[in-house]
C-alpha cells in the first residue's frame, strides 16, 4: 500500500506531516494501513488504548463525550486532511473521548514507537503537533463555553418553568368554584404558554361528554362536546396529545369553526388533563401560540400544569359535593321533623274533609272536601318527596295506567291554581293509550312544572301543554309565555338548591323532578330564552322493563 502514490499523497498532505522531511518519512510509509469505517461506527471508545493516534485520508469524524446523565456533547468534528486521538500518546493516559465516523471515512492509524520517532527527529513535525494542540484546546475551550452557555439558558428556562408552574399552583388553587375556577385555569394555561386563547374542558363521564364554560357577550354559556367528535373529543377518548403547528394544513382541523367565529387559527395545542392517578378529567385546548408554533416544552409545562389543575377541579367538586350533601342532609332534618309535626293535624284534617264528605248532601261542599284531601295529600307527598330525595332514598311502584286520563287529571287540578293567577292553559293532547309509570311521583313531576312555569309568568300568561308519541315512549312538553332563564341558570337548573326567580321556594323542585325522570328511565330538556319563555321537554318509555 505504500507503493500507491495517491496513498501516500494522502498521507503527505495531512496537517501534522505536510512539513516533515520526506526522508524522515520513508521508513514509516511502507508500515501505515488504510482502516475504513461506515458513517455511525465507532473507532474507538473513551477510556479505550488502542496506542495510536489516526490520520484522517477521507470523509469526517465526530469526538464525542457521553455527560452523566446519558447527553452527548460533540467536542470536535475531524475532517479529511487532520488527525485525532493523540492524547493517549502524549500523556500515556487512556482515551478521554469517543471517535465515531460521522460520514462513511478513511483513516490511518499512526503507531506510538512511530510517532515516538518523529517527535524526536523532527522539528517540523514538533512544530505542527504544538500548533495543532493550541488549535484544539481553543477549539475545546469554545465548545465548552458554548456548553455551558446553553446548560445555562437550559436551566434558566427550567427556573422560569418553575416559576410559572409555582404561580399557576397558586392561581387554580385560589378558588372552590367550579366555573370560575376553569376561568383561572384557562388563563393561567394561556399566559404561561403565550396563547392568544383557548378553551378548558372537564369531562361528563355519565353523558360522555366534554363541557365548558364561555364567555357569549355579558353571559356565561355551557357547551357540550361528545367523545370522539373534533380534536379536544379525540384526545379525551384517546388521551392523546395533539400538537398542530399549521391548522389549515391538518385534516383534524375543521375551518368552518373559523368561518362562524370569524377567528383565524393557525396554531393547536391539545393536551389531557390528568390527575395524579393518571385519569382522563379534562382537555386543554389552546390556540396561536404568539411568536411560532407550541413546543414540547410547552407541552411539558401544560403538563406539569395539568397535575395541579385536576387536584384543584377534584377538590372543587369534592367540596362543593360536601356542601350539597350538607344542606341536603339539614333539609332532609327538617322534612323530617315537619313530617313527624304534621303528620297526626294532616291526618286529623283529612278525616275531617272525609266525614264533611259522607254527611253533606251538598255538591258543592263534596267537591270542596275532595279539594281538601288532594291539597293535603300532595303537601304530606312534596314533603315526603323532599325527605326521600336528601336521603338518597329511590324507590317507584310501577304500574300500568291510562296517560290520557293521568294528564287531563292533573291538568285539570292545575288548572283552578293557574286561573288565579291569571295563566291560561292550554291542552294539546295527542297521544292515547297507556302506560308503564309511578302514579303519584309523575303527576308530582306534572305539577312541579306547571307550578314553576305559574311563576315564571307573575303577570300572567299562557302555558301549553302538548302530549304526542315518539318511537316507544310518550313525549310531553309543558311550554310557558314567561321571563325564561339566562343560559348560567338552564345549566344549572336540575342541581339542588338551584332557583331563579321566586322568592319562595326549596331550590329541589327541578332536582326531584330529574330524579323522578331518571328512575322511569326517560330524559329531560330545557330551551328557555330570556323574555321569551321556555319549553320543558319530557320522554318517556311507555314500557320502562
């Protein structure tokens, strides 16, 4: 091989032999061999002693060392022309470093008896080691500063992690509410990521679904979104983390969101909220990053975030969860008591109307006794509903009975309570036949409706009542000319304690009446519209089995 006469000028134009005399030279040439290394391999490890140092005849090589913790830092990259490893032989120590071909290479190993010689024959050769040397510890010395510069703005930005991480704890913990706390989550997630806006969601796991709170001119309005449906759906099924630095020109992004709103989106984060057990509770959703797209560090600190929001969001509703409970369990003492304290007058009055009843011939005073009886019966059964719902109590005696004549029963006792108060009823009855129900707990339900539908209209008004079939169930809606409700109350409308309008009143009406629904395995609607009434909406299976 050193016959080759490109070889060897290979060899003769490297950077530490280009000055050395060519007789110094020729002993050596005849002994050097070609080593050829594909781009990725390693020529030697650090802490290895192969006794050489190498000549590099073509393509790059990297030297590199591993830190601790498993990071690589490049500290030279050799080209076609230069050498490398020399220390061993300087200092007789192992190698302080890795070389791995960068680039499929050639290289040629110079032995230390070698190299041994021509630093004692040669000055030249002297002369190009030392500068060389200088040139790789200014080199060394750059690439460590430039090192640690970079530790340091990595640590830096770690620190103002930290720090916005320390103060959105503070922040999503600063509050019990429910829907103002999603407003502090939102806001915090935001500016900690500089997004220009986005949305939180929580999860409703009963209905599948996701919901939120926005903000719609002076109101707070809830909206729902199914699993599965849109990016935010897709992660809380998935629990995935979608990261979209062009909106247009992703297909999970729907451009007609942008067309309704008028808001133009070009960048998407959308991250899981997840507790310390690693449930799904929420989603984050955040929208155009200021200055380029989401980053993992972004996402990182929405998810370090994450942990912090969902133990806030669990201690809300644990604690809101306590306070119903609390309430529920003072009323449910109170029932109590009232039941026990009017149980033997109410009995006493009832067989009072029942005697009035037998012994007068009079019609008019027969029906007032009958009046008497169902006004006290549906009191001891409103205040017996009330204990049975604080109590958890659940129970229904289904049984088969005519609907049409349940409804026109219970319209017609509603109706004389609606005349006085100047509400015109109106029956549009179009379904026949029966049906599987509890009695007494559906025309409870009935009667709440119309009752707060009566209160919803205080200068009168008109309430129509429509019965028509649906598939197997009997829908019923109960429709009022009255006040409605802001968008915050109809959200709201079937918690306890929950009241709008009226000054009287349990807050438990619209509760129970859910309550009563669910038990017959049907649902319940509302659309209600501020100063253009509302619309109870009931479904319910003929045959609940």
């Amino acid at each position: 091989m050193a016959n080759n006469s490109s070889f060897i000028d290979k060899v003769r134009r490297n950077v530490l032999l280009e000055a050395v005399d060519e007789s110094t030279l020729k002993p050596i040439l005849p002994k050097l061999r070609e080593h050829h290394y594909r781009a990725g391999e390693l020529i030697f490890d650090d802490g290895s002693e192969t006794g050489c140092l190498y000549l590099v005849l073509s393509g790059t090589v990297r030297i590199a060392k591993k830190m601790r913790f498993g990071e690589e830092v490049v500290l030279a990259v050799i080209h076609e022309g230069d050498f490398f490893g020399e220390m061993e032989l300087i200092d007789n120590r192992p190698k302080s470093a890795a070389a791995i071909a960068q680039t499929d290479c050639t290289v040629v190993p110079l032995p230390r008896e070698d190299f041994t010689g021509l630093v004692k024959m040669s000055q030249p050769f002297q002369q190009s080691l030392l500068r060389m040397l200088s040139v790789r510890l200014r080199t060394v010395d750059e690439v460590v500063i430039l090192q640690c510069e970079r530790f340091n703005e990595a640590a830096q930005r770690q620190v103002e992690k930290m720090r916005k991480l320390i103060d959105a704890s503070k922040s999503v913990n600063s509050s019990l509410d429910v829907d103002k706390l999603l407003g502090i989550i939102l806001e915090t997630a935001t500016s900690a990521l500089n997004a220009d806006r986005g949305t939180v969601y929580l999860i409703d796991d009963v209905k599948q679904e996701l919901w939120s709170k926005v903000l719609q001119g002076a109101s707070m309005v809830e909206i729902r979104l199914p699993f599965g449906k849109g990016i935010a759906g897709h992660v809380a099924a998935t629990g995935e983390t979608i990261n979209i630095p062009d909106a247009y020109a992703d297909s999970r992004f729907n451009p007609e969101v942008d067309k309704k709103s008028g808001y133009k989106t070009t960048t998407i984060l959308c991250m899981p909220m997840q507790n310390k057990d690693g449930k799904t509770i929420g989603v984050f959703q955040l929208l155009n990053k200021k200055h380029g797209p989401f980053t993992k560090d972004d996402e990182e600190l929405l998810g370090a975030l994450s942990i912090h929001a969902s133990i806030a969001v669990e201690n809300a509703q644990l604690a809101q969860q306590m306070v119903s409970s609390e309430r529920l369990s003072a009323v449910g003492r109170m029932a109590s008591t009232i039941i026990h304290d009017i149980k033997n007058p109410m009995g006493t009055l009832r067989v009072y109307a029942q005697v009035m009843k037998k012994k007068s011939p009079d019609a008019e005073v027969t029906k007032l006794a009958d009046d008497m009886m169902k006004q006290i019966d549906r009191f001891v059964n409103m205040t017996q509903e009330i204990l049975d719902f604080s109590r958890g109590v659940s129970s229904t005696n289904i049984q088969e009975c005519d609907f049409g004549e349940l409804i026109e029963m219970v319209l017609t006792f509603v109706e004389k309570d609606l005349t006085k108060r100047n509400v015109q009823l109106q029956r549009n009855l179009q379904f026949a036949g029966t049906v599987k129900v509890d009695q007494d707990k559906l025309m409870r339900v009935f009667y709440n409706i119309a009752g707060n539908a009566a209160d919803a209209m205080p200068n009168g008004g008109q309430l129509t009542v429509i019965t028509m079939p649906k598939d197997v169930a009997v829908a019923i809606e109960f429709i009022d000319t009255g006040t409605g409700m802001p968008p915050e109350v109809k959200a709201k409308i079937f918690e306890p304690f929950v009241t709008y309008g009226k000054k009287h009143g349990t807050g438990l009406g619209m509760a129970i009446v859910k309550k009563i629904v669910d038990d017959h395995k049907g649902r319940i609607e509302i659309d209600s519209e501020m100063g253009k009434g509302t619309t109870v909406r009931l479904i319910l299976p003929i045959n609940p089995d």
